[in-house]
C-alpha cells in the first residue's frame, strides 16, 4: 500500500480530519468508514501520548494514515510522534524561513536534518527493521508539513518554500483570518484571495499544498485549485451535527 507521501507525490488528492477526541475506537470507525488520514491534533485536542500510539494503532490497521500536529516547536513531542510511527507531523504556526529550517531540523534524520536516532521504537517496528533502512528510508516516508497562518508568514511565504525538506504547506483559514483581522469570517473574499496567493506560490516552490474546509462548496473550491490534501472539519463537529440532524428526523 502506498504511503501518504507517496499518494500526493503522484498527486492524488487526499481527504482526512482533526482527530480531537482522545479514544482509538473514534478513529478507527472514522477510518473504516472512508477517510485517508487522521490529524492527531495536539495543539487544540487533549491528547496524551500513549492513547495517541494506540489510535495511531487503529487508523493504520485499518489502512489509514496519520498526521500528528504538534502545539509548538517541542522537540521531544515531535521527534516522539515520528519514533511512533506518524506518517507526517504538522507544524503550526510557522512564520519565518528560520522557523521552518529548525522544524527541518527535528523532523529529519542526517543528511537533511537532525532529528534524533533510535532504532528501538515503534517506526523500526522496534528494531526489526534494518538499521540502515531505516534511517535511509524515514525522510522519504515522512512527510513534514509547515503551517502558514498568519501574516508575518504570508510575507515570509517565498523563503519558507524555499527551504528544503519542508514537503507540503498547509493554510490555516481560521488563523489567517483573524491575523487578517476578519476572525472567523472564513469565506470572506480577502481571506480567499490571500489563500489562493499562498497556493499559487507554494506550486512555484513544487510544494503540496493542503487546507483546512468546512463544507462540500469548500473543499471543491480549493480542490479545483490545486490543493490536495484537505482536512474536512474534525470528528467533534461530525459527530455533533450528524447526531443533531438525526435526532431532529427521529423527533418528527
């Protein structure tokens, strides 16, 4: 089966979710039903580590891929996600050509970065793989994905895609919006012309792009322009209006 960089480095495009809810049982229903990867979200869900490894468990099992999208530039939780088997780790917030070299840094193994070695862990299936492939192998199975959401780092854009290793970049909406000075007004014009300057530039760069949408006219919006890997709203949201239009048909 191919991995989640191999899929959007043929340019397929992909659909997945926030995974806010911390239960393994969530996202393997979610995966069985169809999704192609889960953001393990640990900038706005209450995460801890183990029930993280053990959803990991359930969407890959399944056939899903994961994105772990860590709070902030914590190294020990990135380089533990990686070492958990993570498909891709997701970096939020990224603002200057410096912040994106030093997520580079901690997301990759020698020689692109200097990310941290071991061969006992969940990703080498715990040492049964080769050492060697291992460690060759994990940068072009990984991906690394640099959030651009604000407007420090639409004006840095060019030098972040410039740095190399940095493989998708995702737009923030509801970040950049309210950096815009527009916050949560999602489908505001300026917002949506700032969004498409980002994707434009990111096929320059030969970057992936991926967003985040909220609705079917969205998500085929940003499709049509390219992007092609895209987060649709999170499994609270789901399942909050699914069981909400449920109840209002059963209480008819």
């Amino acid at each position: 089966m191919p991995t989640l960089k191999e899929r959007l480095q043929k340019e397929d495009v992909v659909l997945g979710y926030f995974g806010e809810i911390p239960s393994p049982h969530v996202q393997e229903v979610m995966t069985l039903a169809g999704f192609d990867f889960t953001i393990i979200d640990f900038e706005h869900g209450t995460m801890d580590l183990g029930v993280a490894e053990n959803m990991m468990r359930a969407i890959q099992v399944r056939g899903g891929s994961v994105v772990v999208r860590v709070p902030d530039f914590n190294y020990s939780l990135l380089s533990k996600a990686l070492d958990m088997g993570a498909d891709a780790v997701q970096m939020p917030q990224i603002s200057t050509k410096e912040e994106a070299m030093e997520a580079v840094k901690y997301a990759k193994f020698q020689p692109d970065g200097e990310r941290g070695a071991a061969h006992i862990v969940r990703a080498a299936r715990y040492g049964n793989v080769p050492r060697l492939d291992y460690y060759s192998g994990e940068n072009k199975r990984t991906l690394l994905i640099c959030q651009i959401e604000g407007v420090e780092g639409m004006a840095n854009a060019d030098e972040i895609m410039s740095v190399e290793g940095v493989d998708m970049i995702f737009i923030g909406p509801h970040d950049l919006a309210q950096s815009l000075g527009i916050p949560g007004q999602t489908e505001h014009p300026m917002l949506e012309e700032k969004m498409q300057e980002l994707v434009e530039k990111a096929k320059q760069h030969g970057k992936i792009v991926g967003t985040y949408v909220e609705s079917k006219k969205a998500l085929d919006k940003w499709k049509k322009a390219g992007v092609r890997y895209l987060a649709y709203t999170s499994d609270t949201e789901m399942i909050y209006s699914n069981v909400c239009n449920l109840l209002q048909e059963l209480k008819k």
